[in-house]
C-alpha cells in the first residue's frame, strides 16, 4: 500500500498544496488542492475518496474533480467520511448553490458520485490490484468541526494520520496498541508564539504536540503536516528543541511529492 503526499501544507504558495494523499492510484485521503496536481486520466482512476473535515484546505479538489471525471467513468465516486462530515457537506456544498448535487446526476439510480458514511471505528476494507487487502479506519480527532484521521493498514503495516487536531487521548492509545505502526503524520499547524490561535482553532502547536509525543512508548517515523506556510523551518526548530536531540531524527517535516509504505 503506497501513500502519496499531493499535497500537506497549511496553505498555499510557491507550490505549496494543501492536503491530500492518494494510496495507490485508486484512493484519495482528502482532496485539498493537491489533487490538481493529477492529470485528467489520474483523477479518472480515483474510485474512493475519504474526507477528514469539511474545511476548504481538504475539500477544495473534491467538486471540480467529480465534475472533471463525470464524463469519463463507468461507475460512480465513493465519497466515504464520518456521517456528521456527509452531512455537511449535502447541506453545504453539493446543495446546487454552491456545486450540483452529484449524488443525483445524472440520475438518482445511476449517479456520479454515492455518498458511503464510516462511522469512527469501523473498517472499511478494499482489495488491491493483487488481491491484498487494505483498511481504512476513521479515528477520534479533536477539532472545531467534525473530524476523524484515519488508520491506514496494508500488507506490511500501519500509518496513523492525525487529522487537523490538537491534543486527545485517544490518538495516542490507538498508536501504542497497533502492531507494525510504522509511520504517524500528525499535524502541528502553529508555532508556540501563536498558541492561543492553535488552542483556538483546535490545532497542534510544539509544546502541546511534544508532550503527547514523549509520552510514546512505541517508535514509529513521525511526519509533521499542516505546517503554517513561512513558518515551517520555525515550527520544526521549535518541536525538535522540546523533544530533545536524539528523538528528533525521527520526527521530520512531511514532504510534498513524498512516498510511504505500509
Ligand atoms: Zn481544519
Ligand atoms: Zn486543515
């Protein structure tokens, strides 16, 4: 199972994109502005899309790239996300006002896209082109909408991915109890300077995410995503100062372009 960063920064900017990540070449994890990277025959492939939260960084791909493959599938797009977040997303988005509602065209038995609720802790499996099996799982996030991250596991193991979040429990037992966890991209959004906007807007700065980090017994490759753009060299300096020398070879920036393995 092949994870591939399109996109993992806060914002946007000399090519920076905002998150997605495409497993293999069938699965979107959001669909933030880097899916308009893809070319017209990649987007086509896209068979299932898993959104964290319905925040424009990980939405904004997802309404022009339905409307761009339409034409040129034979069955629809999987839209997969907690229910809270489908729902938000009917309502507000694919309402006809601000995109058409491609749950309906061009027919209601026959359309472009189905919306496919996974509620937290239940696992969605997907066969891959050799007949392994992949898992996606939504789990806990703490954020100012509804939000899940997700568990990812395929033939040789897991990567844990945070969501937009500050700090919650649950995150960090799930990490201690998989087996083969071997990489966790957890996002930390904010310098220490702008702590009240992270405690604001319910996301990680490095104090807060250095806390949670030390108290893991288990060691896989962290990757840090959702980096303010400008300010990610700061962040960085800031995390690795708190969580010490030696851990720091192990927590890295996440980068644009970048390929995991589970
Ligand atoms: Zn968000
Ligand atoms: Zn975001």
């Amino acid at each position: 199972m092949q994870i591939k960063v399109l996109g993992c920064s806060g914002g946007i900017g000399d090519g920076r994109q905002t998150t997605s990540f495409l497993i293999d070449d069938d699965i979107l994890i959001d669909a933030g502005s880097g899916v308009t990277l893809l070319s017209r025959a990649a987007l086509a492939r896209i068979n299932h899309i898993f959104i964290t939260h319905t925040h424009l960084d990980h939405i904004l791909g997802l309404p022009l790239l339905l409307d761009t493959v339409a034409g040129d599938r034979q069955g629809p797009v999987f839209l997969h996300a907690i229910p809270e977040v489908l729902e938000i997303l009917k309502d507000h988005l694919f309402n006809w006002r601000i995109w058409p509602d491609f749950s309906r065209i061009p027919s209601v038995d026959e359309p472009f896209m189905c919306y496919a609720p996974v509620p937290l802790g239940q696992t969605f499996r997907l066969a891959d082109a050799d007949g392994g099996v992949r898992e996606i799982t939504p789990i806990p996030a703490h954020h100012v909408v509804p939000t899940a991250g997700y568990h990812l596991r395929g033939p040789i193991g897991s990567l844990l991915f945070s969501g937009d979040t500050n700090s919650h429990p649950v995150l960090w037992e799930l990490a201690a109890l998989i087996p083969n966890l071997l990489h966790l991209v957890v996002e930390c959004s904010f310098g220490n300077e702008q702590r009240l906007v992270a405690n604001a807007s319910r996301h990680y700065h490095p104090t807060e995410l250095a806390t949670d980090l030390a108290g893991l017994a288990v060691g896989p490759k962290v990757w840090i995503t959702h980096l303010k753009p400008g300010a990610e060299a700061d962040i960085m300096s800031e995390l690795h100062a708190e969580i010490g020398l030696i851990a720091a070879h192990d927590v890295q920036a996440l980068m644009q372009g970048q390929v995991l393995k589970i």
